[in-house]
C-alpha cells in the first residue's frame, strides 16, 4: 500500500517558508520562527509497467546498493528510493532502459513538493546599499573601506549609517538591523 511520506510539519496549518536550500544531503527550511533541518529521502519514479518489465534491473540495482527500496503508489507509479550522492548514477542506470520522471528534482524541491510548502507572502524586506572608498581603480571588495550603508525596508522606513573614522560602528549598526528583517535586497551584494 501507500506510505504517508509526509513529516508531522506538513501536517501542520502554516507551512510558510522564506527560503529553503540543501547542503551535503541535509535541506535547510528558513521560516519566521527560525532554520530548521530535515534529511528527506530522495525518490524518481517510473511507471508501474515499465519497473514490472524491467524487474531484473531494479532488484539488480537494489541488490548492488544503489536502490534503498522501491514503493508501488497503486496509481501507476513506482517510487524509487536511493542515497541522494547516489541518484546521477542511479538514475542514469535505469533512464538507460526505461523513462524516469522527477528524476531532476533537487532535494529540496523534492521535500518542497512532498510537503507541500508555500512561500511566506508577508515578509518585511530590507533593500540596501554599501558605498566605499573608491580611490582605486574598479571595485575591490574587501579592499575599500566603507564609508556608509544606507537602506530602506518595504513600509519606507529608512536608515543611513555613516562614520568616515570606524567603519565598525557601521557595520555593527547595519548588522543588528538585518535581524529585524525576513529578507535582504542588496544593491551588487554578492559581489561584497
């Protein structure tokens, strides 16, 4: 029969997000209350009459550890369960000899989709900007100092941070209000 794959969170009321991502097998749920951690199992799924006429190469593939299990859903399908730093192999191995579905989903939009996430829609948001000493030639982040941040949220409060002789007090300053904040816009951040 069918398994119920879903964690007691997604048996909860609010299954708001605000961001998710996986690092080394584990998935990463940011919510308003905090992170949280989960190790899903990852799965791709085959059609039931597909995996019966292929039995051989799935028992073979059980057997050989690169299958933990296969489930029949009773809807057509088949659900293959393997170690994720084994799934390319894996699917590659079975896509050679049948067609596979959700085989490209991540972990993380594997466990996005089983459990049924949503992503938070009222979030406060701060969009902001970091100017720097720009005496040399291009920017060189890391390398200039900074001489102030200034940043406006979503409800147009605004905060302007400037200090020419301790760039810490800036950095303290701005630090200790993203806190306040579900998400950060940035002008070229990723670059700083």
């Amino acid at each position: 029969g069918k398994r119920n794959t879903k964690s007691p969170m997604s048996q909860k009321r609010n299954n708001k997000f605000l961001n998710i991502w996986e690092k080394f097998g584990t998935v990463f749920i940011k919510t308003k209350e905090g992170i949280r951690t989960v190790v899903p199992e990852w799965y791709f799924c085959v059609l039931k009459k597909d995996a019966t006429e292929n039995r051989e190469l799935l028992i073979d593939l059980l057997g050989r550890g690169y299958i933990d299990r296969f489930e029949d859903e009773d809807t057509g399908w088949i659900r293959i369960y393997c170690p994720y730093k084994m799934r390319e192999s894996t699917v590659n191995q079975v896509k050679s000899v049948m067609q596979t579905y959700e085989a490209d989903l991540r972990l993380w939009q594997r466990y996005l989709v089983d459990e049924e996430l949503q992503l938070e829609s009222e979030m406060s948001v701060l969009y902001f900007d970091i100017e720097t000493e720009d005496t040399k030639s291009g920017i060189n982040p890391g390398e200039e100092r900074i001489l102030s941040i200034a940043a406006v949220d979503n409800n147009g409060k605004q905060y302007y941070w400037f200090d020419l002789k301790d760039e810490r007090k800036v950095l303290r300053a701005f630090l200790k209000t993203l806190d306040q904040y579900d998400l950060l816009c940035g002008w070229h951040s990723e670059g700083f």
